[in-house]
C-alpha cells in the first residue's frame, strides 16, 4: 500500500478539462433528470430533458464572456446611406473589418478585467499593438457609425447654437472648416491608411482637426500635443470606399457630409464640453 501511495504522489497534476467537465455534467444531469421524468413518450420527454438542462448549462458558462468586446448593430440598415456609401462596403466594413478589430481587442484583452472600450485610449499607445490598434479600432468605429445618418434624415440636421458659435470662433465657418477637413483627408495630407477627427480642446473651448495615422484617435496620450476629445471623425481607410470610390478618396470624403447627422455630433458636442472626457460607445 505504501509503494502505491508513493506512485500516486509522484503523478504529475494536470488540470481538469472543463469542457470535458462541463459536457459531463450536462450529460450526467439530464440523464437523471430523464430517469425521474420519463414518461410514455420516453424520447420527446428525454429530449426535452437534456433541452432543459443544457439551456441551464450555457446559462451557467454565459457570464465568462458577458463583458466581451462586441460589434454593435448599425443604427440603420447596411443600404440606408446609398448612394453616398454603398452597401457592399457597409457589410464589409462593418460585419467583417470592424468584427475583425473587436475579436482581437477581446484576444489581447483575455484573463483582465473587462472595461468600457473608452477607458483604454488613454494609455493604447503604451499598452501595445492589440490595445492601440485592435482597441482604437473598435472605439473608432463604433463612434463611426453612429455619427451618421439615411441621407434623408442627414439633410434635415444642422449643427446646434452652441456647436456652430464654435465652429465660427475656431475655423471661421462651417465651409471653412469643411475645407480644412476636406484638406486634411486627402491622401497628400493623411498619407495611407487613417483617421480625420474634429476635436475638443482639453480645456473645452476650441475645435481643432487631427488627422491620425492607422486606427490611432486623439484620445490616445502621445498621438497629438495633448489628448483631444473627437466629436466627429471620418475613416480614411481604402477599406472604407473603395468599392465605390476607387482611388477618388476626396470624392468620397466630400460626398460623406451628406450622411452626417448632426444631431448626434450636437450629443457629442454637448457631453465632451460638459464632461471634458471622450464620447462613449456602444460594444
């Protein structure tokens, strides 16, 4: 007895299975659950059984991954901003190069605490490469699609009193500060793959244009002079309009103003001065 005991303390532990466990617990409880409960109809009842009990298990597992990372739904459906932004490119763009940012930013993210995709701009740069871009990209997009708008809505919203009396003290006009956006979004200027933002100023008082390099944002500590908080901003990526648009990418950032809508970049607006903090998203 001593020598098995001896061979049983010198077996390395290996960690148990947990979907192997997982899927014995499901099978063992709805095989008792189906002794009990079997009835004439044996195979309906045994189905409803282990039915009932696996509903019971995946809620159980749920909570580990309740938190993660997720791609919100658009706010209108893919076809809603033709002929501006054409549907092919809003599947793509949103179901597989969004979803695509979101997977690895839950990657980079797995065995930590699960926060708001707003909290970890700050500090993405120091954070690495699946903060800073699979991060930055999820926050951007998400800020992305909800700044606009079917074009028919789009047309009926205008900056508030407040957003245009900025507007006019920092570019001079609206048309002055779309054709400094504008300016800044050419591919001369934003060179490759990027991001052009209108900005807060930390002190609240100024708008300002950043471009930014890959899925960078202002919000991010060291990508600007200091953090910026976007209250509009424009994907500069080949992913974002090349369907349609080809190598015309002033074409498509020209044409892009006919989807903003103006009442959420007012919401914008009107929490960053408040709040002096980025805009949260959905995902």
């Amino acid at each position: 007895s001593t020598h098995i005991k001896q061979n049983v303390q010198r077996r390395p532990y290996h960690p148990p299975n947990m979907k192997l466990a997982v899927a014995s617990l499901l099978v063992g409880s709805a095989a008792a659950w189906s002794s009990l409960n079997m009835k004439a109809d044996g195979v309906n009842t045994r189905r409803e059984a282990f039915g009932k009990v696996f509903v019971a298990g995946a809620a159980m597992a749920a909570p580990a991954a309740a938190n993660a990372y997720f791609v919100p739904d658009l706010p209108y459906p893919f076809e809603a901003l033709e002929p501006y932004i054409d549907t092919p490119t809003m599947k793509l763009h949103h179901d597989k190069h969004h979803a695509t940012y979101v997977a690895n930013i839950n990657k980079a993210r797995e065995g930590k605490d699960d926060v708001p995709i707003l909290d970890l701009m700050a500090d993405a740069l120091e954070a690495g490469p699946g903060v800073r871009n699979s991060g930055g990209g999820h926050y951007n997009h998400a800020l992305f699609w909800e700044e606009m708008a079917p074009p028919d809505k789009a047309k009926d919203t205008k900056p508030s009193s407040d957003l245009s009396a900025m507007i006019d003290k920092s570019f001079g006009s609206m048309e002055d500060m779309k054709s400094k956006f504008e300016a800044a979004a050419a591919p001369g200027a934003t060179f490759g793959s990027g991001w052009v933002w209108v900005c807060v100023n930390q002190k609240g008082d100024e708008l300002k244009i950043v471009s930014t390099p890959n899925q960078d944002n202002p919000l991010m500590k060291g990508v600007a002079d200091e953090i910026m908080f976007p209250i509009l901003g424009i994907d500069v990526w080949e992913h974002a309009y090349y369907l349609k648009y080809q190598n015309r990418r002033p074409e498509y950032v020209s044409n892009w103003w006919n989807v903003v809508n103006w009442d959420k970049i007012n919401e914008n607006f009107a929490y960053v001065v408040e709040k002096h903090a980025g805009v949260p998203v959905q995902g």
